[in-house]
C-alpha cells in the first residue's frame, strides 16, 4: 500500500505544470530549454508583468517560439494572488 501511495504521488508530480506566476528559480530551471538564466529573467519580468496567459511568457528576452512549443504543455498560469 505504501508503494503505491508513492508511485501516486510521483505520478501526480510528473504531470503537474508548473505554474510561471509562482514557480520558483528551480522550478523554471527544470523545464525544457529554461536554464537558471532564462529562469532569471522570467522572475525578472514577471515581478513587473504577471502573466494572463501561457503565450505571454514569449515577451520574456530569450524565450521565443520555438522554445515556448517546447514548454507550453507543461506550464500554466494562475492567478498570482
């Protein structure tokens, strides 16, 4: 039973979208194609422009389409409250 309430948990980890109004330094950092710079500047750029939408994390310097196509399944916004 134990084992299995962990292999839940990982589940639910994996497909989990990280949440660019909030995530952390290491959060940003883990997804495809966002190293700790690009991180950077998202947390840079959002302190001043929270994101509405998942598109708008392509105004960020450095992050354009293609690096966006890598990464839109796996993030999300939400409100930043």
């Amino acid at each position: 039973m134990k084992k299995l309430l962990i292999l839940i948990l990982f589940a639910v980890g994996l497909f989990s979208k990280v949440n660019i109004n909030k995530a952390t330094i290491k959060e940003l950092d883990s997804l495809n194609g966002i190293g700790y710079k690009k991180a950077a500047a998202i947390i840079e750029y959002r302190k001043i422009h929270p994101f509405k939408k998942i598109e708008d994390i392509m105004k960020v310097r450095g992050i354009g389409k293609k690096t966006f196509e890598k990464i839109k399944g796996e993030i999300e916004v939400k409100d930043n409250d």
